[in-house]
C-alpha cells in the first residue's frame, strides 16, 4: 500500500486570530479526508509572494484586506510564478471585493465563516485524493 500524499497549504492573513482559525478547519478537513495537510503561514501579501517563491503550495487560503501588499495584488504575483489554488477568505461579502479577488485569479471567495471554510477545503481535498 502506497502511503498517501501530504498537501502542502499557505494560510496568508495578518490577524493571528484568523490564522489560527483557518488552521484548525484545515485539520479538520485534513482529518475528515484522511489527507495530510501542512501548513505554513504569512502575515501578508509580502510573505506569501516570497514563501511561493521558494515552495510549491497546493493550496493557497488569503484574506484579502492585509497590510504591504493586499489579497488580489499577491493572488496575480503568486499566481505569475505558477498556477495555485487559492481561496480568498473576507471579511466583507462587497460584490466589488469578491469580483477584485475573482479578477486576481482566486479560484473561491468565502466570507470569513469557518464552516464554509472547512467545507470547500474539504471539496479541494477530495479532488486531490482521487
């Protein structure tokens, strides 16, 4: 039996609180597929363009609204080194913010609800399992 594939996810978001939010429904979601999942972690757009550029992430989770370097900016610079799947995860549900993250080239955007959260996580992962 072959051992199972480990997916490598970026959790990009300055509050701490967020971060450690969208950790923990990663777990859950890891646990309910049966996948692994690591995680790593940026407090800004900044970070996550500079983490992307030394590791290939299968997953990306961003805010949008971040000090440096906003979602939809580092979403285009991310996503002009590889292509990523990456989730926009805000605070506000403005059409204007969720069309500026769609345009950027983020796959979803949810609003900052940790069961919705989990759940397209958990949509992802079973995509990879197959």
């Amino acid at each position: 039996m072959t051992s199972p594939i480990e997916l490598r996810c970026l959790i990009v978001d300055d509050i701490d609180t967020n971060r450690a939010v969208m950790e923990k429904q990663i777990g859950i979601a890891s646990k309910a597929c049966k996948l692994p999942c690591v995680c790593d972690f940026a407090e800004n757009g900044l970070e996550a363009v500079a983490l992307c550029a030394q590791h290939e992430y299968d997953l990306i989770i961003m805010d949008n609204n971040m000090p440096e370097m906003n979602g939809p900016e580092a979403a285009r610079e991310i996503l002009a080194l590889s292509p990523r799947y990456i989730i926009g995860y805000t605070a506000t549900e403005s059409q204007e913010e969720i069309d500026a993250c769609k345009s950027a080239g983020m796959e979803e955007v949810l609003p900052k609800n940790p069961g919705q959260l989990r759940e397209a996580v958990q949509q992802f992962m079973r995509k990879q399992s197959l």
